[in-house]
C-alpha cells in the first residue's frame, strides 16, 4: 500500500522537476542546478534520528517576524532512505505538510518554494501554477552557480551558492512589476547536516532602498 507521505513526496517532486524534466529530455539530461538541488542525497549525513532546526527571518512585506522551522527524521529506512516530518512556522503563520516517507534528499527547497508561491498566490491573486512554472524555467535554464566559502560553528566549509531570476524578461512582468527582479539564492553545503546551508528569497525595492521584502532560512543546528 502507497502511504499518504510518499504520495505528498511524490506529488512535489513532480511538481517542482516536471517542467525542467521535459526539457532534460530533450536536451538529454537535466541541468546542474536541478541535480544539486533536487537529486542529490542531502540527507546521507544524517546517519541517526533527529531534528534540523532552521532559522526563519521575513524582513518586509509588513512588521516582519522571526520563526523557525524543523525538519525531523523520524527513522532511517533499511535502504538508506528517510521518514520526515516538519515544523514549518508556529501560530498564525504555521503551514501544514504532511509527514515524508522514504525520502533521501532534503525537501525544504521545496516545501520553501511552495510556501513562497502560495506568498505570491495570496498578494497578487495570480496563479500559483504561473508562478511555480517560472521558476521551474529558471532552475533549467537560467540557473547561476557559483563556489563559496561559508563559517559554521567556526569552521569554514566549501559550499556551492545557486541563484534564479525567475521574473527576469517574463512577457507577463506588467502584469507582476514588483516581482520582475526578485530573486532566489541557494546555499548548498555537502558537509552541513542535510547539506543546505541557507535559502533566501529577496524582492528588492527602489535602487539604495532596503528590500521590498526578503525571506530567509538558515540553518542553525542539530538535536534530538
């Protein structure tokens, strides 16, 4: 029997790679930033049942606010694979996903971006299916990829930083001018647990003003 937890796996899986897995087959094979964010293992440092806490912060868009969000892995599978569950924000703003089975990759750029979408969905009265499909483009072709250095716990780690304009040049950008230039960065790190490092979403503002809004999650530790 197919539990409900591997179907929600599935079903964003599907809806985060469908588009740029038409273009891989086209192109004969799917880009790099999709491999590192989508098809990557992240969670194989993970060797024991725990929590990955992450640090919430919205500046913007408001009073802006300070949250968390936890990714627990419940169990490691006899494969290798994971049970998750999450905690993604508290009180008013707390977003429900069901629990994960059988996962082996780290499915908070994921449940980000959803959460991101339904943002824009909310304040624009767009569709949440425009929106995800831009920037399911920009992973596959549009993607910038650059090496850096990060500090965690003192320590320096290499970590790769993947950054999308998914606005940029969109034929529909007067219909969303705020979001034209917003942008999305990726902070990939094989040696933090369950290797992202950060995600920030930022729609800027007029030239020398702080941001319009900005979103960021960065991790900041393990427990039990």
């Amino acid at each position: 029997m197919i539990r409900s937890g591997e179907i929600l796996a599935a079903c964003l899986v599907v809806a985060w790679l469908a588009l740029g897995s038409a273009f891989a087959a086209q192109e004969g094979e799917w880009s790099r930033a999709q491999i590192l964010l989508f098809d990557t293992p992240h969670l194989e440092n993970v060797t024991t049942p725990l929590t990955l806490s992450y640090d919430f912060r919205q500046r913007g868009g408001g009073a802006g606010f300070e949250d968390k969000v936890d990714l627990i892995v419940t169990e490691i599978l006899p494969d290798g694979r994971r049970n998750l569950e999450f905690r993604f924000l508290s009180g008013e703003r707390k977003r429900v996903f069901q629990p994960i089975s059988g996962f082996s990759g780290n499915p908070l750029v994921m449940l980000f971006l959803q959460w991101d979408v339904d943002q824009m969905k909310e304040a624009t009265g767009g569709s949440a299916r425009y929106f995800r499909n831009r920037i399911r483009y920009a992973f596959y072709d549009r993607a910038e990829l650059e090496e850096v250095e990060i500090e965690l716990a003192g320590k320096a780690l290499a970590a790769t930083r993947v950054t999308i304009r998914p606005f940029a040049g969109d034929p529909l950008r007067d219909r969303f001018p705020d979001y034209e230039q917003k942008y999305y960065e990726f902070v990939m790190a094989p040696e933090v647990p369950g290797g992202i490092y950060r995600i920030k979403a930022v729609t800027p503002a007029a030239e020398g003003a702080d941001p319009r809004r900005e979103e960021t999650v960065t991790f900041s530790g393990e427990g039990t």
